[in-house]
C-alpha cells in the first residue's frame, strides 16, 4: 500500500509521543531526528527533508505547543499540515479550454504506463461529461499504435492514427481536426518515450508542443523509481514546461519518496495517482487527504466518494425493503460482495479507514480474507437460483453437489451457510425499534 513503511515509522515516533504527559525540547529534538531517518529511507529528497523537518521542528518548539495540555497532538497537526503544503497544500485540477476543446499532451519516459494512464484518463473524463479522443503520437515503439487502439477499445474511447506518417507534429495536428470533426471536446496525445532524457526526444515534444499548444503537458512517472522520478520531473520541466504529474504505481510503493519530493523539486503539482491496473484505479491527488493517510488518521472523504460513484439508489431502496421483511438472500449477498470489490477490496477499504495501521492489517490477514471472499463466491455461484433464493433446502446431497462444482469442501459450503444465517439474524435488529432510522443511516448516510 502507498506509504505504508513510512506511515508504519512516522506513527510509531508520535506513538512515543503520545505517551508523555508534557513534551520538553529535548523530546522534540528526538522526534525530528526520528523523522528525518523515517523520511530519508522513504527516498525523500535530502534537501526537502532538511527544510521539512526544520519547519516542524520550528513551529512544534512554540510555546503555545510546549504548554499546551495535548502537546503530542499539536505537533502532530503541525506534522500533518506540514506533509499537506510539502505534497502541494489542495488538489490540483485539469483545466478545460473555455472555447470547449482541450487538448492533453501526454508524455514522459518508457515504463512508466503513459499509454495505459492515458486510456485511465479517457476513463476519468468520460465519467466527467467529456467526450475525449485518444491520439497515437508514439511513432517509435514496436506495437505502441496497437497497443493504444486495445486501450481505446477497452475504456470506449476513439482513437486516431496515422501509420504511415513519420511526423508526431503533423499527427497530432490532423488528429485535432478529426477529434472537432466528430464531436469530441477533449484530445489525449500519447507521445513516445525514451529509457532516459534525450535531445531528440525533447526536441520533439517541443515541436509538438509547438504545433497542437496543449492546455496542460502532463507528465507521467513511475512512483516505484522513487528519486529517479523526481529528477525526470525536473528535466521535463526544465526543458518542455510541465504543468502537472501523474504519478502511476502509487498503489505498490510503500515508501513515496517520489510523492513526496515533487512537487517542492520542480514547483509543479501530482494531479493524478494510479492505485491499480484497471482503468479506473486514476484517482485525483489530494495532499490533505494523503498527508491523513500517511499518519493513519484514514481517508474517510475518499472512501464515501468511492461508495458513492458506486452507490445505486434504486437497488439500495430494494435491498432496505428486503432487510426489512427479513428476505434478504444469498444473490443479495453476492451482490454485495461484487460491490465492496467495486470499491477496490477490502485492503482498499481498510487503507482509508482511520486507526487501522499496518499491523491491524496484518491481523486481519488481507491475503486470506480475499482468498475467502473469492471462495464465498465460487460457493454462491455454484449454487441454483432456488438455492439462493432459500438456503434452507440445501440438504446434504445439495450441498456435495455446490461443493463439486464451487471446488471447495463441504465444510466450507457449511460455514458459508452458518455466516449467512448469522448475518440474517443481526440484520432482525434492523426491523425493531428504531430500525427505520439505522437503516436509513445505513443506505443514505453517504
């Protein structure tokens, strides 16, 4: 998960913290160096950690923190504010042309993900009320073109080529007038990429920069390159003029040293995080968000944002009527297992729940919880519709027969059977009194 070595560190010193009654300059002096180390091994940039932790070490010598009756927590909001303005203080947006066609210039260096981001992109623009238009500027690599008409084709997006034209400026020119002539009011330009910064490359991109004058050159990096990341960022800049990052991988890097250090190195902001391989894991950067993250206080906004772009009211409405005359069924059970794996697991859930760190995680033992889901599953799957609908008939040649086609034992078939029944009888307390109330809070509290 995305910080969670640094996180794991971070909470383990304002832990220590937390056990003094009051904080003396000494016990800061401790705390700083501690998270000065915990920054350094994330591969943040030395001179961003200096100056980090000269500005919370600064503001957490302050009377008003020394003598306040919860010091431990004042110099953690200071911490946490601190990280926030370090990431970039708010979430940066795309910005739109106001004469209603923008165009996107894609670019960074090979193995980043830049064509598969610039398909998550499309995806995120299209669930926006864009209708965007994918454009293969990549000229170079084998199979780029191919590859970019498999991302279009998944995400449903248009995309335009020209195979046999040599000239990424005049692509990306001829592919503005399709986009227009079509409908579409957004162009995503997939440029090609090299294994390092190059004069070639960057002459080109300036050309095409020249030629189509995007809205925004939005530069992609690999988080899990760390430092490497951040330096690419900087000659990006230097030479082109970026105007913001998407930052893919985020999802596997535990350190986010890269996160962390880009945008005081090169002054432009993280737009984008990839969290997955779909092609909806492209979520916004929040750094307040991120920053509560890091020191294990959740993600509660971004969790009830994700429930909610899932959230269908109508089925919802169905299955409170369900609960309430206590008809609620395995199909219903399944439905809800495909809804909290909509929602990216429930590691993903967990993540941006506050107060669960990494050793509560540990405990729960993600790895088999999704083994067990993905069983459950197969269970219900296997079952006939009357069977869902009453698991009552399920006798024991029934149950055999699920368990030959699901490839699990009985047992399991069993135990599945046993957590349903128990689920149905906390969902009684529903109908009681006061039950009407608790549901509503249950379906609606988003």
């Amino acid at each position: 998960m995305a910080f969670e070595g640094l996180s794991e560190k971070l909470q383990g010193v304002f832990k220590g913290l937390k056990g003094k009654g009051s904080l003396t300059e000494s016990d800061i002096n401790t705390a700083m160096r501690e998270v000065k180390l915990a920054l350094l091994e994330a591969d943040v940039n030395f001179k961003v950690v200096k100056e980090f932790v000269a500005s919370v070490k600064e503001k957490s010598l302050g009377k008003e923190v020394l003598e306040s009756l919860t010091p431990a927590q004042q110099v953690i909001k200071i911490v946490n504010e601190e990280l926030t303005e370090l990431m970039g203080g708010t979430n940066s947006k795309l910005t739109y042309s106001p004469k209603g066609f923008t165009v996107y210039m894609m670019v960074g260096l090979q193995g980043t993900g830049k064509t598969t981001t610039c398909g998550k992109l499309a995806n995120y623009l299209k669930k926006n009320g864009k209708k965007p238009m994918l454009c293969a500027c990549d000229i170079y690599r084998p199979a780029a073109i191919d590859q970019l008409e498999v991302v279009g084709k998944t995400v449903d997006t248009p995309v335009f080529t020209m195979r046999e034209s040599r000239e990424p400026e005049k692509i990306a020119l001829a592919a503005m007038k399709e986009a227009e002539r079509l409908g579409c009011n957004v162009l995503i330009v997939d440029t090609a990429g090299r294994l390092q910064i190059d004069e070639a490359l960057m002459d080109e991109l300036v050309t095409i920069k020249q030629a189509v004058k995007p809205h925004e050159i939005l530069l992609v990096v690999d988080a899990l390159t760390g430092q490497d990341a951040v330096n690419a960022a900087e000659g990006f800049n230097d030479r082109l003029g970026i105007d913001g990052i998407i930052m893919t991988k985020m999802d596997g890097d535990s350190r986010g040293g890269a996160a962390l250090s880009a945008k005081k190195v090169t002054g432009k902001p993280i737009k984008f995080v990839g969290m997955g391989e779909k092609f909806d894991a492209l979520e916004p950067f929040h750094p307040e968000r991120m920053a509560s993250r890091i020191l294990g206080m959740g993600d509660m906004l971004s969790l009830i944002e994700k429930a909610q772009e899932d959230y269908d009211e109508k089925k919802a409405a169905e299955l409170e009527k369900k609960i309430r005359k206590n008809k609620f069924t395995l199909e219903d059970f399944l439905e809800q297992m495909g809804q909290i794996k909509k929602m990216g697991g429930i590691a993903k859930i967990l993540d941006m729940m506050p107060g669960i760190n990494s050793n509560a995680k540990n405990n729960i033992n993600m790895a088999k919880s999704e083994q067990e889901f993905m069983q459950m599953e197969a269970i219900i799957q296997s079952m006939t519709k009357a069977e869902r609908e009453d698991p009552s008939i399920l006798n024991a040649s029934r149950r055999r027969r699920i368990a030959a086609g699901s490839g699990q034992p009985v047992s399991k078939i069993n135990q599945l059977v046993k957590r349903y029944n128990d689920a149905k009888k906390m969902m009684k307390s529903f109908t009681g009194k006061g039950g009407n109330s608790r549901l509503n809070k249950m379906f609606r509290g988003f």
